[in-house]
C-alpha cells in the first residue's frame, strides 16, 4: 500500500506513519510526503479553512497511490478560553473518492500569540518567534509549540497522529460509513 502526505513537513509525515503502524492492516504501508498547495490561507483561522486545507492536501496529493493523507492545523473559536481561540489538527485520509475527517485534541496558545495573528497575520511559528516563546519560526516544522506550551510533554508528532488516527475510523469500520 502506497500512501502520499500532502506536506514536506517531517512531523506530518512521521505522523501518518506511526498512526498506520499501529493497525495491521496499515503496518506495510509505504509512506512519503510531497509538496502541495493548501489553497487556504497560510494560517488557517477557523474549522472551515482548516477542515478544507486538510483536504485539499489530501486531494492534491492524490497521484499514484492507494491512500493520500492532508493535514492542517488551525484556530478555532472556542468560548470562555483566555484568547478566544484553539489549536486544533484536522486530518483528512482521500481514497480517490472519498474524504475521512478527524481531528485532534485542542489547546490554547498564549493570548499574545494569537493577537498577532490577527493584527499582523503572522503565522503560528512567526508569532511563537515575535512573542518570545521560540528562536525557530520553523518550530512547526519540529517539535512544535504544543512541546513548548506542554513542557516537553507532547510533540507535533504525536499531536498530529491524533488526527490521523481519528480519521482511520471510517476505514477501520466501513461497514458503519
């Protein structure tokens, strides 16, 4: 079984391959990543922009493979949180046919992060970066600011293989979808 990532990024991609090894019969899957276009805004800042990144990446990266794998994370109104808005990861798994959504658990960045994403439309590793959390506007690309705000505790990897997982539910049980 081939599967494409739609991203570069090796957190999304060591992602997708622990989700898979963790369910027989994904366990053989070949997985790589390629550079596609998200056709959303480069921070996506609600579920609507999220969810279609996600997909879109899926679909783009849908060339000569069995599955293809989109991820996008994005902000999230959410209400009685400090900032007003949370992080969340959307996976979507394309089949050449269908879309599988899910998602993954949700935290808030520090308020001050996301007034710049909003006033200067900054990016999430950019804001990190402007703000003083990071030295690295590429943090996303690594451990991500999920292991910063966590204190080690949790990484990108991890975080996003939530979402991956969730999505595998419709191809787990196809008889229920």
């Amino acid at each position: 079984m081939k599967v494409i990532v739609g991203s570069e990024n090796p957190t999304k991609i060591e992602a997708v391959k622990q989700a898979l090894k963790e369910f027989s019969q994904f366990d053989k899957a070949e997985v790589s990543g390629v550079r596609v276009d998200s056709e959303v805004h480069k921070q996506p800042k609600n579920m609507e922009q999220t969810v279609q990144g996600a997909m879109n990446r899926a679909r783009n990266a849908f060339v000569g493979c069995d599955l293809s794998v989109g991820l996008e994370s994005g902000l999230i109104e959410v209400p009685n949180s400090k900032s007003g808005y949370m992080d969340i990861t959307m996976c979507a798994i394309y089949d050449g046919q269908n879309f599988h959504l899910g998602g993954s658990s949700v935290f808030e960045y520090p308020k001050s992060m996301i007034d710049l994403v909003f006033s200067e439309d900054y990016e999430i590793g950019e804001a990190a970066k402007k703000a003083g959390f990071s030295d690295d506007s590429s943090i996303g690309s690594r451990e991500g600011m999920i292991h910063v705000l966590t204190k080690g505790y949790l990484n990108r990897t991890e975080y996003s293989k939530q979402s991956v997982i969730t999505a595998l539910v419709h191809l787990l049980n196809p008889e229920h979808y």
